[in-house]
C-alpha cells in the first residue's frame, strides 16, 4: 500500500463523527487518480482504540501514513505513530489539517516521530510528497512542506493554492453507504467551494488558506457540483445533501449569482433534491431564498454566535444584534427549519450575556439541540482571538496534548458551566442518548411508521422544554460561591427529577407501544477493511480482525435490517454456490456465539437520584 490516510478517534472506544471528513475523501480520490495505492481509516467513526488503528496498519504496512488531525484527536495520533515507528521504522509518518498546519513549528520540534507535516490544501502537496517516497526521491524540498533539516525546522515556500477545483476528482465518499445504512445519518455531505472571505477572530480557516498563495475564495462551476450530485444520487440513491462549505454565498452580486447558479443547474436538471446550506446572517435574501426553497431547501445553519454586541466585535463579525434577529425572523417568515450556530461561553460572557441567549433561544430556537447551551468558544494555534487574549491577559495557554488554551472567566459564569455540563452529563445525556439511539435503529430499518419519527421529535421536543426551563433556574441562582449555588440547585432538583422520569417513562411506554421489537434488536458493529484485494472484519468493540469472504458481510449486513440467522438462511435463495453460502451462515453464527463478532443493544437507564446527584457535585467541587 502506497498510502494509508487515518482519521484518528477524539475519544477511543465511542464513536464519534456521524458523517464522512470530505477534506480526506478528496484527499484519497486525489492519490487514486494519480494511480497511488491509497485507502482511509475513519478511526473516529468507529471509535477505533490505539491498538487497533495500531494492529490495522501493521497489517497494511503503508509506504506513507498521513493522519488528517483536529486537536483533540492529536493525544491518540502520538500514542499510534510511537507504536508503529517501532514496528515500521521505515514509513515516512506526516500529518496534515488546520491543527498541524497552524501549529507545524511546534509539533516537529516535540514529536521526533512525525517526518513531515502538509502545510494548507493537501492534495497536491501530499501527492508529491508520496510520489517521492515511493519513487525514493528527494522530498525534503518539495513546496507547503515543513519538516526537519537537521537541527532547525523548515518550512518551505508556500505553493499556489488550486485555481480551478472543478479539476479535482469527485471525493470518494468511501462511508457514505454506511453512514446512511446505519442511520446515524440520512444525507450527502458536498462542497460546492473552499475558503472564507471573511476573517472572523475565532475561526481558523481563513488562518489555514493563508499559509497558501492565492484567492481567499473559490468555487466549483454549477455543472460541476450537479455532476457530483447526479453521481450520488444514482449509485447510492440518496436525495437529501448538506452543503457543508464554510459559507454558502460568495462574495458580492458575482459571488451570490454563483451560489444561484448551482441550484439553477440542479432545477434544469431536475434532480430534485432536499438541501441544507450555511450562511451568514447579512446573506439572508427574501427573494433568493424562496426560489431556494421551492427547489430543495429545507434548513438553513446561520452564523448567529452571540446575542452580545461587544462579543459580535470582539468575534470580527461585522454584524449586529439586531441584524441576527432580522435574518432569523425572516426564515421564520419563509418556513425555512434553522439551525443557529451559537457561541455562549466566551472570555467575555457574563450572566446577563448567557440570559439574552437564553430568551433569544426560548423565543426562536425551540428547536434547537439543548446542549448548544453550554458551547465554549476553542482557542488554538494561530488564531486572532488567541493574540486578543494574550494582549488582554485574558489566556490560559494549555499544551496542546491537554486540549485547547483555556480563558479566564467571571466566577459566577465559570460555577454555572460546571454546574450545568455535570448535571447535563449525568441527567440529560443518558436519556437523551437513549433517545438517539431508537432514533438511529428505526431509521435503520424498513416499513416503520410515519408516525413513528414523529413521536420521537416530539418526545426530544420535551427534552429540549425541560433543559431550556432548568437552564434558566440555575441561571437565576448563579453565584460566585460555588457551595452556595449546589445549595440553592437543592432546593429544585426535586422538581425536575420527577419530570425527568416522567419523560423516561413516556420513552420505554412509546417502545412497548410503538416499537417493542426494539428491545431485542441487535446491531453487529464490525469494520470491513480490504487488503491486498483480501476483505477482513474487524469487531469494534474487541478489536479481532477476522479474514472474512463477501458472503459474510452480507449476513451481517441482513443481521443489521433485524433478521435472524434462520430467517436469512431461509429468505435468500441461490441457484449456484448454496453451499458456500451456508457455510458463511454458520461462520457467522459461530463467530456470534465465541464472542469475535459482537452486537450493542438498547439499553435503559435509570435517572440518579437528586441526593445522589447533589453529593458527586460536591465531591466534583472538592476535586
């Protein structure tokens, strides 16, 4: 294998990303099209461990080991790359992505292990980069390439970023079959453009395209996106996208025109489509989102961050509090479903800040995920915000392998988001994960009931309801003493623990009326990895990697849409190769029974009680 591009897991044994990572799909279409052995590892998807991620490229043994790396993920990037230098000394170990590239200095200098990092927009870079070392070529001089020269770290010049992306291969959307088979998801992610115009204080993307040569913005033609949609929709037969670009319009009356274009492309075509689009709040254009509409568009993520105006500056947005208020009202207007991007905790929130979020959302968001609620502005590497709060003596500078710099903050509001992410983790998420979870396995079975989808928005809709009224509670008895705030808590915990069962019981009672089956469905979570034209399974949660024929994916596949061995043995009919056929039917039921392939199930969880959950806030405290 010439190239193996791993996806490591921000949290090791749970999975976590719901959808695909577009930037490593290119990335992989890129080296295949150039006629580079190429294949990805989505280590987050599955929640992968070291070891296995570990035990997987040992089998594959890469020329060249790329890991496309957010911060959080970067602990487990180190713990594997240790492993494998001591196993394959001899692969050439390079990092890639907005952390790495923003922070590339730094890295080299601690990590002896990682040979390279790909400074920006990879594709070029990293095919060059591979090239050389599977041609056994110089590569240390190759352009947007840092890495070590002796003692000193270099960073070599900049290359132009690609002008034209309609000649990039279409991204290989290698998990979109089973990302939507499984229900974690129900659409296409796609990217019509890359790069940002704008230059708000908190984000690195502007910062990421910098480091490059050229236009902060570029786009895709109309006939280009549409091609890729047609192709999607006709071998994986999904009709639902996300536009997930950093912003949806371009800029100025070109720009906008553009981004209309493409949905013009998609009309004359007629592919009708359903599709989801970012955008700032200044892009919201009556007249252009109604024509959006009446040809797909059913939800809109706005970039709301903040109901402050000081924060709104302090972010470079270039918007007001009033202007957030008028572009959400009119997509009320147009019955357009929302998503609003919200920053609620940052260096400068105070009480009053997080309660005019709080009506802001009681009023326009009831729809909105609860925990968007407690979302703490990240500071890292090469960010405006970051030398903001240096000047300010605001930063907390934390080393990298520990998570992101923190900020000081007013005790009262430091109190109320202790207080809040603790009882939200031990009360509200395990119901809410239940939740999640039915929503998952009836969206991955057929011949559900409308009705059904329904029921479970209403009963997150209760959740929401509960969380927003809590939320405000503990907002009214904030304190800069935090034994006296877990007291005053005390005084209501009561209250919302009874409505919180409440709504536990009207889950399990919409299970046994609605869904009982459920209750014994399994999900086989394996892995299916291909070697060397070889298919193996891996069991997620033991880490086995089994050498397994076609067959034998395919049952598991029938064991997922809830059917039992008997059942399949019975339903599939073959005229040739029967025999083979069962003996996968029994490799299966063999490999279930000894544990090598093994299932998760719905499980539900009791709520802890409020005295419980008042002594491990004060035992949190004391730690």
């Amino acid at each position: 294998m010439d190239v193996l591009l791993v996806v490591p897991a921000h949290t090791e044994g749970i999975p976590g990303a719901t959808e695909e990572y577009l930037g490593v799909e290119y990335l992989n279409s890129y080296l295949l099209n150039k006629n580079l052995s190429s294949k990805i590892i989505n280590g987050d998807y599955y929640g992968l461990t070291t070891n296995q991620i570990v035990n997987i490229v040992r089998k594959i043994r890469p020329k060249v080991l790329g890991f496309s790396v957010m911060q959080p993920a970067f602990r487990q990037t180190v713990n594997v790359i240790k492993e494998i230098k001591e196993y394959l000394p001899n692969t050439h170990i390079t990092l890639g992505g907005h952390f790495p590239t923003l922070s590339s200095r730094r890295i080299l200098k601690d990590m002896p292990n990682i040979d390279s990092i790909v400074i920006g927009e990879g594709e070029e870079t990293l095919y060059e980069l591979a090239f050389s070392i599977c041609h056994k070529r110089e590569w240390r001089n190759i352009k947007s390439i840092a890495c070590r020269g002796g003692d000193t770290i270099i960073t070599n010049p900049p290359r132009e970023l690609i002008k034209d992306l309609d000649k990039l291969p279409f991204p290989t959307h290698s998990l979109l079959k089973e990302v939507t088979a499984n229900g974690r998801l129900n659409h296409a992610n796609i990217l019509i453009s890359r790069g940002c115009y704008y230059n708000c204080s908190f984000c690195g993307v502007p910062q990421f395209y910098k480091t490059q040569i050229g236009a902060k913005w570029r786009a895709r033609s109309a006939k280009n996106v549409a091609d890729e949609i047609e192709w999607i929709k006709n071998n994986f037969g999904i009709n639902d996208f996300d536009f997930i670009d950093e912003i949806f319009f371009g800029p100025g009356k070109k720009g906008k025109q553009h981004s209309i274009s493409i949905i013009e492309e998609l009309e004359r075509r007629k592919l009708n489509i359903r599709f989801i689009i970012d955008c700032r709040v200044t892009d919201i254009d009556e007249e252009v989102l109604k024509y959006f509409k009446a040809n797909g568009l059913y939800m809109v993520r706005l970039g709301i961050e903040s109901m402050s105006q000081l924060e709104l500056n302090k972010f470079n947005k270039k918007v007001t509090v009033r202007q957030n208020i008028k572009a959400v009202e009119l997509l009320d207007k147009l019955g357009i479903e929302k998503r609003l991007m919200l920053i609620t905790i940052t260096p400068y929130t105070t009480i009053n800040t997080i309660k005019k979020t709080y009506t802001f959302m009681k009023k326009y968001g009831k729809k909105e995920r609860y925990n968007y609620l407690l979302y703490r502005m990240m500071v890292y590497e090469g960010l405006p915000i970051m030398n903001l709060l240096r000047n300010e003596k605001r930063l907390i500078e934390v080393p990298y392998l520990k998570g992101f710099h923190s900020y000081v903050l007013p005790a009262e509001v430091a109190n109320f988001l202790f207080l809040m992410r603790q009882i939200t983790k031990m009360w509200f998420n395990d119901i809410d994960r239940e939740l999640s979870k039915i929503k998952r396995i009836t969206a991955r079975l057929k011949g559900i009931d409308v009705d059904v989808g329904e029921r479970i928005e209403h009963l997150e809709m209760e959740i929401n309801r509960l969380y927003l009224n809590f939320y405000y509670r503990v907002l009214k008895v904030s304190d800069k003493n935090l034994k006296i705030m877990i007291k005053k808590i005390g005084a209501f915990l009561d209250i919302y623990y009874k409505k919180l069962c409440n709504i536990h019981d009207n889950i399990i009672n919409f299970v046994e009326q609605s869904v009982p089956f459920i209750k014994n469905y399994r999900y086989y979570n394996v892995y299916p990895i291909e070697i060397d034209g070889e298919l193996y399974i891996m069991d997620i949660k033991s880490g086995t990697i089994l050498k397994k024929n076609r067959d034998f994916l395919t049952i598991i596949e029938l064991l997922n849409e809830n059917k039992n061995i008997n059942q399949i043995r019975n339903e599939i009919q073959v005229k040739t190769g029967k025999r083979k056929l069962n003996r996968s039917l029994d490799d299966v039921a063999n490999c279930i029974k000894q544990g090598l392939i093994q299932y998760s199930r719905l499980q539900m969880t009791n709520i802890i009680e409020p005295e419980i959950l008042l002594q491990t806030l004060a035992r949190k405290r004391n730690d």
